[in-house]
C-alpha cells in the first residue's frame, strides 16, 4: 500500500543510516562545542582545537561517505552546517537552539 503514500513523505531510515546520522550529529556538536561525549575538564586550546577539527571534518572526503551512507547527499548536509553556523554566529538562534536542532537532524535528511 506505499503508493497510498502521500508524496514526499520520508521513509523511515535503517538502523545503519541512523548510526551514520549520529557521527554527522556529532560532529555537527562538536563544531559547536557540545561534547556531548568528553568528560572531565579540557582547556580552551583543546576546546577550540576539537571544534575546529569538527568544522574541518565537513570539508573532507570522510564527511561526503558518511553522508552518502546515510541515504543523504554532500551538498544538502553541508548547507544545513553552514545554514545553522550562519544563524548561530549572526545571533539569530542560541547554543540551546543550535542543540536542538541538532538532535532532529534525522528530520531534515
């Protein structure tokens, strides 16, 4: 009964392409200092050294095969990135905003 779909409703994504998903999120976090992940107390050079190296991982190959594995392309999760840099870094939207749309990203791809 699929074509009683109306159009462009998502499928629903595989476990696998949520798991890729996740690493985007996470690196998406991570850009933005939400380390999620990291406990105990970094410095600000190591802070500021993750979150470069979390901006830098969405102009590499690595980041386009990620993306290609979760069912999603390059281009749209790159615009979504540097959409949501844009309005965090012009005020439009807070660090708590920035999270929450992370955190719903599966939604946008």
């Amino acid at each position: 009964m699929d074509w009683l779909k109306p159009i462009g409703t998502r499928k629903d994504k595989t476990p696998e392409e949520r798991l890729y998903i996740a690493k985007i999120q996470t690196m998406m976090e991570d850009s933005f200092g939400l380390f999620a992940g990291i406990g105990g107390s970094m410095t600000l050079q190591q802070e500021r050294n993750m979150m470069q190296t979390a901006k830098d991982w969405f102009e590499t190959k690595e980041c386009e095969w990620f993306c290609d594995m979760a069912g999603t392309t390059y281009d749209h999760v790159l615009k979504l990135f540097q959409n949501l840099q844009y309005n965090y870094n012009t005020g439009k939207i807070t660090k708590q905003q920035v999270k929450f749309g992370i955190s719903r990203l599966e939604l946008k791809l």
